[in-house]
C-alpha cells in the first residue's frame, strides 16, 4: 500500500483594491476560503491578501476570485524590482485624485450646508440653488460610492459603501421630491436648521446639507484616514529606503561604480565617510565606526576593523572602508527585517478575528434594520419624513470601517516601531504571547554574556614592570598562539596600547595544557597556567578569578610573576539592568545553559537569579520548558545557539538573539536585532501598549455602534451629524494607533547593579 503523497503548500501574496471596510476583508477571505485548500488573512490597512495554497491552484486563480468577488487584485512585484520602488507611483496618483475629488465636493457642499444651516441667510428660490450645487454631489462626488455598492449588489453582498449610497440616494430623492411635489419649492420658504429631526409642519423639508453632507464627511474621513494609514507604515517604507542604489566596486586596484544589483558575495567594495554600507559584508581594510541606529535601533556606533561583520544600511561614520560581501539581495540582515516585519503585519490578533466576523454580518444587520425603521415609523402613523430621516440616518452611521481598522492600523505602527527599537516581532500571535509571559528562560553564553572569550581584569604586581608594558610583551608572545585564551590576550593588548605596535616573538614555543613561551625583545616570557607559588597580590586576585569562574593565566618576565590576566565570557552591559526590569515587569528568570556549575553560578549571582539550570543539553532545555509549561506558567525562551532551537520551538514565546545562529532566529517568534538583552524589556513593554491600544480600538468601534445605530432608529440623530460621527470614529481608531509610532521605552534606575 502506498503513502499518499505530501501536498506541497505554497504563499502567495496578493494586493488587493476596492477594500473600504471589515465586511469587504471578511467577504475576500471567505471567497477565497471556497478553492480547495486555500486559506487566506487579508489586512485592511495594507490592502495585502496573504493567501496559503496547494501548488496545484495558481496564483492567477486566486487573482480571478477575488476580482468574481467584486474588487480587483494584482499578484506581487518581481523580486528583480526593489521593493518600495515603483509602488509609489500608482497611489500617489489614486491619492491626487482623491484630494481633487474631496476638493470639489467642499466647494459644492460648504455653501448648501452653510445655507441650510443658517435660516437667516436663506434668501428667496435659496433652496434651488442649494439643489443645482447638491446634484453634482449626490451623483459625480459620490460615484464610487454608487459604483462600489451596485458591484457587491451584482454579487449579492453589502458593504460600507452600499450604506453610503443609499444614504445620498435617500436624502436626495426625498429632497427632490420635496422640493417639486412637496411645497418645499416655493419662492421664499424657509427651514430651520435643528441637530434633531423636526415636524415638517405641513410642508415637506429637504435634506439636501445631509446629501452633501454624507460624501464630504466620508470623503474626507478617509482621506485622512488613509493619510494616517500611510503614517503607520513609516517605519517600513523607511527600511526599505535604507538600502544603498550604487556602490564602488574594488577590482585589480581600480574601482568601478555599479548599480548594487550587480553587486555579488566576494566583492570587495568600498565605503567612505557618509556613506550607506551597501549590504552585509566583512571589513578587510580600514578602521571606522558605523551608525547602527537606523537597522539595529542600536544608539552609538560601533568600532569596526578588520575582520568586523557590518549590516548594510549602516551609516560609515569614520574613516575609508573596504569590505568584502557576504550576502546580497534577500539574504541580507535588512532584507529579512524588512521582511519579518511586513509578515508580522499580514496577521491578525484573535480580537480582530472576532471582530472581522462581527463586519462580515453587519452590513445586512444594518439594512434590516434600516427598513424595519422605516416601516416601524410608516406604520405608526408618522411623518414620512420622520421616517426616512430615521432611516437615512441608520445607513449612513453604522460603521464597520473602525471594526477593521482596530488592528491592522495597531499592528503596523507597533511593529515599525519595534524595528526602529531592535526588536523584530513575528505577528500579533507573538505580541500577544509577549503581553502574558510570566516566566523567562535565559541561556547563558551569548545572551547574557557576549559569546567570546576575553580579558575581564588584569592585576600587576606593585612595583614591577607596569600594566602597559606587561600586556604588551603578553600580546608579543601570544601571537604565535591559535588558542581563544591567546586570541583574546592579542586583542585586549592592542586596544590598550593602540599606539604601539606588539613587537615579534622568538623561540616561540606552546606546551599542551600548559602555555606559551617566547623571546621578546632579548626577554623570556611566559604566559602560562597558575602554579601555588604567586605573590600575594596575585594570590589574592587568583582566588577572586576562581569564584568568579574565570580563567587565570600568569604573566612571566624572565621568571619573574609580573602579573595575573583573567580571560572569560564578559557580561554584557545590559544584563543587569534587563533581569531587573523583567523581574520589575512580574516576569521570573531562569537561567539553563550547557556550561559548567561555577560559571553558571556565578553569573546567576550577578544577576540575582535564582533559579539556575546548569550543564542542559539542548533536550534537557527543552524538557525544563514543558516542565515549566505543565505547572501552568507561560514561558518565554531567549536563546542565540542551534542548541537553544528546540527549547525555542516549544515555548509559549521563543526569542533569539539577533546575533545569533539562523536556527535559533529561524524558530524563534521574536528576534532582539541589535543582539542587546535589555531590547527584550522594551519589547514585553511594547506588546502590552499595542494590546492595550488594540482592545481601546475595538471598544469605541463596537461602543461607538452600540450607542449611535440605537440613537438614530429612534430619530434622535441628523443625518448629517450621523455622516460625521461616522467618519470621526474611523479617525480616532487610526489616530489611536498613530500613537505607538511615538512610544519610548521607559528606561529605569537597576537595583542589581
């Protein structure tokens, strides 16, 4: 019997026009759920389908549902095309044409709206006149609207713009009626303006500022609306901007300026002072420093020289650099955060699910409605038009648009903001992980600590030959040395006498388990492991290094003990303050690493955790993390090694350092860029924020119907006054929003250290 074969699941991304409210989102994915094997997530806010299916249903299948659904849909950009680039074009057009449509229906509706809103200004046949400015209106400004609406009716669905136009259609045909048939044309009449609706004493009113009114307001709502929309995606369009569009290319000593899409690994290119690394590389000559700032959220530049990796994007802020490439197009560090972050945009919170349900049923609710009103006033004997009033006055502020905009509008500013921070979120599912963990689990090396040996302290004896001098006779004699212990005496020696170049070693001779001798300037040195019989003051330092899970190494000068160097992993500098703004955040830390019981300890004390886990294989670590999970606490696992991949994988929230291993970032939900612990303070904080600003949103757009749909069956709301409250409601959303593009993470004092 033979295995069935593996379906082969692919993504495709759509843009997707003609979307202007919840129920569209909710109408899309639903049409394109009905293919076999298709799932899809559609984003109001970046009007981007997001659609998962087989690879037997072509992307042109997809394209030709949603266009039988009523919109319109276009498959994404070549990859050859820089992204950012020509996408540009077509919505400034859209956008200008908006702006020109919003400005001619201002000037025609401001003189009827001032007209039938102060009496005193009404002069004789006024309403005629209000009535030839109200019809360009009612018909040219408000014509999508029309469109839209008659396209979902040919498709038996309902959206925003089907109540928009039947608004207008209402308001006008009442007015026309009223102004040939119902007296209300006669040379002087007059009509009182009221924010409620009022008897119509006998002669018949016209609504013709609420014919006006409806387009302007919805006109100009999403105008800025959209203008708002476009703010909270900022952070994106501007990592995208980041890239460099030609670099000089080093060849045989000569130099030579290419577009950057030429540009491949193994090119050496060159970077002078103000200028953008062009992408991810290695120095091979030069030293400067780089602004990070843009790419990583990283405050200072960082020292590079030979051998430094650099991210393009980076700003050269010092001297003339040569690097060698190492990734190119897609593969670079700006292209995957550029891509994190536009994927994490793409879904949605489970309270925007429910939300999108809620929209996908509204629109008819609100029809019904509509009609029962005015059936409802018609039958109890009312004026008709008490009852149309009531009934335009439904259509026109019931709102599904905040329902979709709740989230998406949240998600993009927060998510932007976050890579301006260093902290790549992977969805709204991750954020909302981010805003419950309660517990941390934290490797050591590489995390905590920075990942490579180095020189913690030096202590010399009193008298002898100096600190400066010891280091650099050290450094002379390490040379000859390929051991991490020597490799990180060499580096600390040249920072600390920069000015000196380390002079060469004789005789050089390395003893297994022991050390390293050498000549240095007619002087026997040695640099080997510590024997019982030291100085005092080296003693003392000895047994300092031993607590401290150091490991000690004795410097000597033609026999003489000169001083004791203590070589380990160094904390990082926000280590301390990262644990104690967790702890401070209710979040408890543990630490589980593969390395020995003394070190381990050692920095848990530091740090003041507790709970310490030492010597775990990757499968221990992973089995602390179900264990944790199984008393109940929702865990969060920060790791940068292929070791922390599967403790990562089964956690509640994994979180990999950015300067970590492509494993650990591959299956982590949110990656730390600048490779800075303290980052992942500021991103709990973050998510609880955007959460926050999440359910704010959703509760004025489910409150802000609950109150006015009501108010308006009863005929206390104008339909005007309905038209802008309704366009309000959508600005307050995604001006709510907006407000995450601004959030700082609140630095404190640490306590630990």
């Amino acid at each position: 019997m033979s295995a069935e074969p593996v379906a082969v699941v692919v993504t495709t991304d759509l843009t997707v026009g003609g979307m202007t409210c919840a129920a569209c989102v909710n109408r899309v994915e639903k049409k394109l759920a009905k293919l076999d094997g298709v799932t899809a997530t559609v984003n109001l806010a970046t009007g981007r389908a997001r659609v998962s299916h087989p690879a037997h249903v072509p992307p042109e299948e997809l394209v030709a549902t949603v266009e039988k659904a009523g919109y319109t849909a276009t498959l994404p950009t070549p990859p050859e095309q820089p992204e950012g680039g020509d996408e540009d074009e077509p919505e400034s057009v859209d956008a200008r044409q908006e702006r020109e449509r919003l400005t001619i229906t201002a000037l025609l509706a401001v003189p009827v709206l001032v007209l039938s809103m102060v009496p005193a200004w009404q002069f004789r046949n006024w309403q005629w006149l209000c009535f030839v400015l109200a019809a360009p209106v009612a018909v040219w400004s408000s014509w999508p609207f029309h469109v839209r609406a008659l396209r979902g009716l040919r498709h038996s669905t309902a959206t925003m713009d089907t109540l928009v136009s039947l608004g207008v259609l209402a308001s006008f045909s009442w007015s026309a009626y009223a102004l040939f048939l119902g007296g209300a044309g006669e040379p002087g009449m007059q009509m009182p303006f009221s924010l409620l609706p009022s008897a119509s004493e006998g002669t018949a009113h016209i609504y013709l500022e609420a014919a006006v009114g409806v387009p302007l307001f919805v006109l100009a709502g999403r105008f800025l609306e959209a203008r708002a929309r476009h703010g909270t995606g900022a952070a994106l369009r501007s990592l995208a901007q980041l890239g460099a569009k030609e670099v000089s290319v080093r060849e045989g000593g000569a130099e030579r300026l290419v577009p950057v899409e030429q540009l491949r690994t193994g090119h050496v290119f060159v970077v002078r002072p103000g200028e953008r690394v062009a992408t991810d590389g290695e120095v091979t000559e030069g030293s400067s420093a780089v602004d990070l700032s843009l790419v990583t959220g990283e405050s200072e530049p960082v020292e590079v020289g030979p051998g430094s990796a650099v991210v393009g994007g980076a700003v050269n802020a010092g001297g003339l650099l040569l690097v060698r490439a190492t990734a190119v197009g897609a593969d670079t560090q700006l292209a995957r955060i550029t891509r994190l972050v536009t994927e994490a945009q793409a879904g949605k919170a489970r309270a925007q699910r429910l939300a999108d349900a809620v929209a996908g049923v509204f629109v008819p609710v609100v029809l019904a409605l509509a009609v029962t009103v005015l059936g409802f006033w018609l039958g109890a004997g009312a004026d008709p038009q008490a009852a149309v009033t009531a009934c335009v006055a439904v259509l026109v502020v019931a709102c599904p648009c905040a329902l979709g905009l709740a989230t998406p509008t949240a998600l993009m500013a927060a998510t932007g903001r976050g890579a301006q921070l260093g902290v790549l979120v992977g969805g709204p599912q991750a954020l909302e992980s981010l805003q419950h963990i309660d517990t941390v689990v934290l490797d050591k090396t590489g995390t905590l600590t920075s990942g490579h040996m180095s020189v913690a302290r030096v202590t010399v004896v009193p008298g002898g030959l100096g600190r400066e001098a010891v280091l650099r006779l050290a450094g002379a004699v390490e040379q000859g040395s390929e051991h991490p212990l020597g490799r990180a005496i060499v580096s600390y020696a040249q920072r600390v006498v920069p000015e000196r170049p380390l002079p060469d070693v004789g005789e050089f001779r390395a003893e297994a388990g022991r050390g390293v001798r050498g000549r240095v300037e007619g002087r026997l040195v040695e640099v080997l492991a510590p024997d019982d019989e030291l100085p005092p003051a080296l003693a003392d330092a000895l047994s300092v290094a031993e607590a401290a899970a150091y490991t000690p190494v004795v410097v000597l000068v033609d026999g003489v003990p000169e001083a004791l160097i203590e070589i380990g992993d160094v904390m990082r500098p926000g280590s301390y303050r990262a644990v104690d703004r967790l702890r401070r955040l209710g979040v408890r830390p543990v630490l589980a690493t593969g390395d020995r019981e003394a070190p381990a300890r050692a920095v848990a004390s530091a740090l003041g955790i507790e709970e310490v886990h030492a010597r775990c294989t990757p499968e221990e670590k992973a089995a602390l993390v179900r264990e944790l999970r199984e008393e109940g606490c929702r865990v969060a696992v920060v790791g940068d090694g292929v070791n922390d991949a599967a403790a990562l994988a089964g956690a509640d929230l994994g979180i990999a350092m950015g300067s970590g291993t492509d494993a650990a970032i591959g299956a982590a939900d949110v990656t730390l860029v600048r490779g800075d612990i303290e980052a992942l303070g500021d991103a709990v904080r973050l998510a609880r924020r955007t959460l926050g600003t999440i359910r704010v949103n959703l509760l004025w757009a489910f409150g802000y119907n609950a109150v006015t749909v009501p108010l308006a069956m009863v005929g206390l709301l104008n339909p005007m006054v309905a038209a802008a409250a309704m366009s309000v409601s959508s600005l307050l959303v995604v001006g709510n929003s907006l407000r995450l593009r601004a959030w700082q993470p609140t630095r404190t004092r640490s306590l630990t250290r």
